[in-house]
C-alpha cells in the first residue's frame, strides 16, 4: 500500500488528489447552507412572509427591540419571542452595498483607465502595487480610522444643529451612519476592483485600440466604446466579488454604522446620509454572546441564511451576465 | 549611404540592361520559380499581370491625393531616423505598394499618414505630408483618419456583431446615435464593397470573431471603408491569411482601387507585383528606388533593388 502511494504520481492518481479538496469545497458550502437552513427555520415558521416586513412586529417596538426581547425568551421561548421584522436590518445591508458598489464600479473603472492609459511609468510603478496592498488591509483597521476620524468630523462639520434637532424624536444623529458606512465600505472594496479591471484592461489587445483610433475617434472614446465595453465581464467579475466582501462586512460596519437598527429614510434628504443603520452581518456578529436564547438564535441563523443565498445569486447572476457578454467575444 | 549609392548606379542603368539581355539572369529565374506556387492555382489573376505592363506606360493614373515630402520619422534617442527624407507621390486610383526588409522603415511610413505614428512614444517627425493640397498636421486628427482609413497585419475586428464593427465608426461620428435602420444601407454598402455581404448578410448580429480570418480582414476592410476614405492604408493585410483569403483580398484590392488611393505594405513581391501600379522599395529607412511595378521589378536600376527583387537578400 505504501509503496503504491512511493510511485509516480500517475495522471489518475493526481486527478483524484486535486478532485478531492474540489468536491470537499462543493460538499461544505451545500452542507452549511442546510445546516444554516435548518436552523433558521423556527423563525420564518413562525413570521411567515413578514419577517422581511417593516414596522413593529405583532409584540411591537423596533427591531432592536424585538432582538431584545428574544433574550429574554430563553431556551424554551414562547412563539411570540420568535417576532421580528427585519427589514430595517436588510435594507441597511442593501444600501450601504449597493452605494459603496456603484461608486465603486465608477471610481475603479475612471482609475484602471487612468492607471492603463494615461499614467506616467514612474506614477504607475507606484500606485499599482499600493493599490495591490490596500486591498489587503483589514476592515478592522477602516473602523478604527472611521470611528476616530471620520464621525467625530460629520458629528462636528456636516451635521447642523437644525438637522439634529428637526429627527431628534425619531433618531439620533451624532456622527457614524451611512455617509461614513459608505465611504469606508467604498474604501475598503475599491482597490480589489481596480486591481482586477486594470488586469482586464490591460489584456484588451492593442489592435482593437489602434484599430478604432485609425478609424477617427478619440483617444476617450476609442477607450470607452471598445476597452472598456469588452471587459464588461470582468467589471461584473469584480462587482461581485467586491459586494460579497460588502455583505459580510461586518466589524468596520458595527463600528461606525451607528449600529441601530434604523431604516434611513431617503425622504429625509440631506439628512438621510447621517442616519444610522445597521447591516445584517454587523447585528450577528453584535449579538453572538446572546446565543443560548433560541428565538435569537434562529434569527441570527436567518440572517446568514439571507446573506448566503445572497451571494449565491450573486454569483448566479454574475454568470449569465458573463455569459451573455462574452457570446459577443468580450472578455 | 545608400542613397548616394543609387545615384551612382544610375548611369549602370544601362549596365543593368546588359545583364537582363544575358537570359536567364539570376533575377529572372528566381522570380520564375517561384511565381507557380503563389500564382498558379490562381487563374484570377493572370489577366491581371499583362494589363500592368500597360499601366507602367501611363505615367500617373490620378490626380495626386497624397503627397509625402522629405518625411524623415525617428525613434526615441536613435541616431539613424527610421524614414530617411522619403517622398513620394500617391494618386488616385492607384495602389502603391511599398516594399524592402523587416525594420525599413515601410510600417513606420505608413503609419505615419495617419498619424498613428506619434501613439509610439518618443516617435518624432520631420518634413510634411499633404492631403489634397493640405498640411495634415492643420487637420483635426478625427478628420484626416476618416480621410486616411487603415488595415492592419492581424485583423482587428473589435469584439462586437459584424453589424456593430461596420457601423462603429459611423455611430461614433454622429452626434445623436442614429438607429439601426438608418446605418444599414451604410453598412450593406461597405460590406459590399469589401466582398463580404453575400457571406454574412443572413446573419449582421454575428459576433465578428467567429468569422474566419480572412473574413475578419475583410470586415475590418468594410469598416475603414464604411467612413469613405480618400486613401486607405493597408499594412501586410494578407500576412495572416491563407493563400485563398489572400486571393479574395487582392481581388479586392483592385476593384477597390478605382475609387480611391491605396498604400499597402507588403512583405510579399510577388503581392506587390499582381496588386501594385507602382511599388517604392525602401532599405533602412532611406527610399532607394520609385516606379511603376513592371519597371521596378524588371529593370531595377539600383544595385539594392536588384538584389532585394531577386530574392539576394530580405
């Protein structure tokens, strides 16, 4: 048996060697998937569809509220711990990843450009590798500045008295919230995207360029209208790599997310930028010393449920785009 | 260097004749070898080889479109410029072919009609070329390379349907994007013109890289006609083709040549001699020798060319 295993490595034997971890991977992320189904069950069973609703539950209060009073539930909770209405929750989540991807898309697309087309050697040697090193800083790190720097200065320089005092009944404003949740996650998921449209970039063959400045167009557009068309994929590629890593933001966000359980209101204007919110991935990772109180358990369960399946999609939908894109040769 | 030297070999023009009179000059010989395997199986072209014998009368087939004037382009710290003070005449309804070694000069003079020239850093131009009577360095860059289209060695069809290619140019042009039914005659046009609407004409919203290559190199012929150049610049455009796209593209080359100038780089003289009206024969960046295509390639009257047509070197 052991001398079999001295041999040569024969194509068979590495292909059930590397097969192995891949059908391993496959098999954990299914399994956890049902096991995280299977636990947050109770709670849909027992909100139905308006778990993803807003407003107070049938018990009232916010949804913080509500959170806490599953603590209270204890091992064996009545049904009525289980209520909860998460929406306040889901849609701090959606905001903060949608803005922070959508700037992101911009910002990262003008600088790969930038950083490809029009950047001066000695500029680019300079800024690629930071850029690199930035994406692996931890988030943590973000919260740390975010919370020292950045909400003592919108707590002191953007938010007016006026402001403050025309919500303080319904919420109050004191610096960390969505402004600063937004430009930090911006921050923090922008230089992966610009890292890998660069890379993209770059691959775009010269002749296309060439081709469409040699037929009267802009540097600009010949960049636009082919360059960047034809790495759709890849800027797709890299939203959703970038709003994975958003969604399960957590600790930066717990920070200086003003971690309430707020929906922000865009009816409010101006003001709507300073309210605070607090993601799903924050209010797990906030809650997790509560474990032993099943009602809060299930919930929290069914808060990674929903951040799961949303990456699925995710990554579901990410593959037909790109399906559809590179049917035209794009890459 | 070897410009002095071609004036030198002027009076041995006569010389030259002598050698021809001596049959088979080694020359000859060589460029009846092989023309059997590039021509042979190719009767479309023979017709086409005599007439030249005829076009080498006539002194210039146009009025002169283009005209290239003491135009030296350098690289960088170079010492030697890679175009020497090249001029040269281009007419109308004519294909001028420019021929000599890797590294001549010929791509850079080319590009540098267009103006694609000053994409490569570093790249610096003297002297001035002029379109219809005009300086191109006074015309907005967008206009002159709508005026001055270009082929290029590897076909670049971008990466988009046929439809979208052909019509790219004319839809970037447009200050309001005209619709789909508005650019279609425009499209049929060029793809007509360029031989390839009977091929695809089923099917515009093909993605154009899953044509074949020398379908591509016709779509990307379709495209630089589709903005209706006065010049069209062509950069080996065959080299990258097979023998049979290579025929249908130098078909093409001579029904195009009746509506408009034609400058096409070429490593292959056998090319140049079925396609060309004159051919200039360019060595390290100087011009050695300019002339109808028979002429040049039967009574060279450089030593250089000589050599180069006879298969010497190159």
């Amino acid at each position: 048996m052991l001398a079999r295993l001295r041999g040569p490595l024969t194509d068979r034997r590495a292909g059930l060697l590397l097969g192995a971890p891949a059908v391993a991977v496959v098999l954990i992320v299914l399994a956890m998937l049902v096991f995280v189904a299977i636990q947050a069950w109770p709670t849909f069973q027992h909100n139905g569809l308006g778990w993803l609703g807003d407003g107070p539950a049938p018990t009232g209060g916010t949804v913080d509220q509500q959170l806490g009073s599953m603590v209270e539930g204890g091992e064996a909770p009545p049904p009525s711990a289980y209520a909860i209405k998460a929406w306040p929750l889901i849609f701090g989540t959606a905001l903060t990843t949608v803005l922070s991807i959508a700037i992101g898309i911009v910002v990262s697309v003008l600088a790969a450009i930038f950083i490809v087309d029009l950047a001066p050697r000695r500029v680019r040697n300079v800024v690629v590798p930071v850029v690199r090193l930035l994406a692996a800083v931890p988030s943590v790190i973000y919260g740390l500045i975010g919370i020292l720097v950045l909400v003592p200065f919108v707590n002191d320089n953007l938010i007016s008295e006026g402001q403050r005092q025309s919500v303080q009944n319904v919420i109050p404003l004191t610096g960390p919230g969505l402004l600063v949740s937004v430009v930090l996650l911006t921050l923090m998921v922008t230089p992966i995207m610009i890292a890998l449209i660069t890379d993209a970039l770059e691959s775009v063959p010269r002749g296309w360029r060439e081709g469409a400045l040699a037929l009267g167009v802009t540097q600009w557009r010949a960049t636009m209208s082919v360059a960047v068309k034809a790495i759709r994929p890849a800027i797709v590629a890299a939203a959703v790599l970038a709003s994975a890593r958003a969604l399960g933001e957590a600790i930066m966000l717990s920070m200086v997310s003003g971690s309430n359980g707020y929906a922000p209101r865009i009816q409010d204007g101006l003001i709507f930028l300073f309210e605070p919110l607090r993601p799903l991935a924050a209010t797990i990772a906030e809650n997790t010393e509560s474990i032993n109180s099943a009602a809060l358990k299930s919930t929290l369960y069914a808060f990674a449920f929903l951040l799961l399946v949303s990456c699925f999609v995710l990554s579901l939908g990410s593959y037909f785009i790109k399906r559809s894109l590179r049917a035209q040769g794009a890459r | 260097m070897s410009r002095p030297a071609t004036e030198s070999h002027d009076p041995a023009g006569s010389d030259g004749d002598g050698t021809r009179g001596a049959y088979p000059p080694p020359v000859r010989r060589i460029a009846l070898d092989r023309a059997p395997t590039v021509v042979a199986d190719d009767p479309a072209e023979r017709p086409l080889v005599s007439p030249s014998i005829e076009r080498a009368l006539r002194p210039a087939t146009g009025r002169e479109r283009l005209r290239i004037d003491e135009l030296s382009i350098f690289y960088g710290d170079a010492p030697k410029p890679a175009v020497n003070a090249v001029t040269l005449p281009v007419h109308e309804g004519e294909v001028l072919a420019l021929i000599g070694p890797s590294g001549c000069g010929k791509t850079t003079l080319l590009r540098s009609l267009n103006r694609l020239i000053e994409l490569t850093p570093g790249a610096r131009r003297q002297g001035r070329i002029v379109l219809d009577g005009e300086d191109i360095d006074g015309l907005e860059m967008t206009r002159l390379r709508r005026r001055v289209s270009m082929v290029f060695q590897q076909p670049n069809p971008f990466p988009m349907s046929i439809f979208d290619n052909v019509a790219y140019a004319l839809r970037e042009q447009s200050r309001k994007r005209p619709s789909k039914r508005d650019l279609l005659p425009r499209v049929e046009h060029a793809l007509r013109r360029a031989g390839l609407w009977d091929e695809v004409s089923h099917d515009l919203s093909r993605p154009a890289l899953r044509l074949s290559g020398g379908q591509q190199q016709r779509l990307c012929i379709a495209r630089a006609l589709a903005v209706e150049p006065e010049v069209l610049l062509m950069d080996e455009p065959c080299s990258a083709l097979d023998p049979i796209s290579t025929t249908v593209i130098e078909q093409l080359i001579h029904e195009l040549r009746s509506e408009l100038a034609i400058v096409i780089v070429t490593h292959n003289l056998q090319q140049a001699r079925r396609v060309a009206d004159n051919v200039a024969f360019m060595y390290l960046g100087d011009l050695i020798e300019y002339g109808p295509t028979e002429e040049l390639f039967e009574r060279p009257r450089a030593e250089r060319t000589r050599e180069y047509v006879g298969g010497t070197f190159g």
